[in-house]
C-alpha cells in the first residue's frame, strides 16, 4: 500500500486460486481463477473513509472461461462505538461458460 499526505492511499491487489478435483473413476478436473486490481481511497482515522476500486478477474475450467470486471465505491463514518459503511458496485462477466453472463449492480450497507 503507498501512502501520500492528507490521508490518500492506493493499494493493488493479486490473487491466484487453482482447486484440482477428482471425479468417481479416477477423472481429474481443475478449476483456476485469477484477479487483480486497484483500490484507492481517502481514509481519516477519527472521521472515516471514501473510495474506488476497480478489479478484473478470469475464471477456466477444462476450455470454459468467464472474465469480468468489477468498479465499486464505497465509504464508512466512524463513530465511537460503531462504524457505518455503504458500497455500491457494478460486475459485468462474460465468457463461454453455459449461462455465464453477468451485468448487475450491487448496493450494501455495513
């Protein structure tokens, strides 16, 4: 994470998942999934925190594929006791997968 004055961040993200499966009669299968990204944001310990963030993400099995990306915002309001957050993200995922279409949006409160 790399850290400027009046509290601004920025932060990149990786990760790589690979599940090796074997089926009834010896049948081997594997499932890889990779994503990476950037997240930046302004966050004052005694106020709380806003930003964005921006992923993109890729799924294989055996020749089937999906790839995606993820934007999101989000913020958090500290209180003494307690911190109040919000997001809001969009998703889109396509690729040859049976149904694997995706393009939604998603809003929470934490």
């Amino acid at each position: 994470m790399w850290t400027w004055p009046q509290h601004l961040n920025l932060q990149g993200n990786f990760a790589f998942n690979t599940d090796r499966l074997e089926f009834d009669g010896g049948e081997w299968d594997s499932v890889d999934s990779w994503r990476g990204g950037l997240t930046g944001f302004w966050r004052d310990p005694n106020q709380g925190a806003l930003g964005g963030e921006i992923h993109y993400q890729s799924t294989s099995d055996l020749g089937q594929y999906g790839d995606g990306i993820d934007i999101a915002a989000r913020g958090e309001f500290y209180l003494a006791q307690a911190t109040i957050g919000g997001r809001v993200a969009y998703t889109k995922l396509t690729g040859n997968h049976t149904n694997s279409g995706f393009d939604g949006w998603d809003v929470g409160l934490e």
